[in-house]
C-alpha cells in the first residue's frame, strides 16, 4: 500500500498512528483509537487536493494497514482502527 497521509505528517502524528494502547493512570491497559487532529486534516486537504471525508478515509486505511504490518492480520480487525 503506498502511505500518502502518513509520510506528510510530522513525527508525534506518525507515532499516534502506530499506537495501540494507552495506559489508564489506574485501570491498566486501555486501547487507543486515533482521531486526527483538525488542523492535520485541513493541512492534508490543501496539499493532497481531496476533501475532508477523502482524507480520513485515507488515513484510516493507512492506520489499519501499519498496525497490521506491525502486529499482524489476525491480531488487528477494523473495529480496533
């Protein structure tokens, strides 16, 4: 798959996009669905040239797709995009 969104977007995104847990301060282990900022999606929008809805389509493809690579298919379903 060819990662459009993700080598436009800084660091500290591409690391929120690889995320798939978060620790709770007191609960243990929670999971983590990424929600983009606004401003990355309206950034995207100007330099890809697609709408909005496009663009989040587009970066949760990619998200689904490199959490896949690193923890493997049977591991990683849509729902935990």
């Amino acid at each position: 798959m060819e990662l459009i969104c993700y080598s436009l977007m800084g660091t500290k995104s591409q690391r929120c996009m690889r995320r798939r847990r978060r620790k709770g301060w007191n609960t243990g282990v929670k999971p983590y669905h990424y929600v983009p900022r606004y401003q990355l999606v309206q950034n995207l929008m100007h330099e890809l040239g697609l709408s909005e809805i496009s663009v989040r389509k587009q970066i949760r493809d990619e998200r689904l797709w490199l959490l896949q690579e690193d923890y493997g298919v049977d591991a990683i379903t849509t729902a935990d995009v």
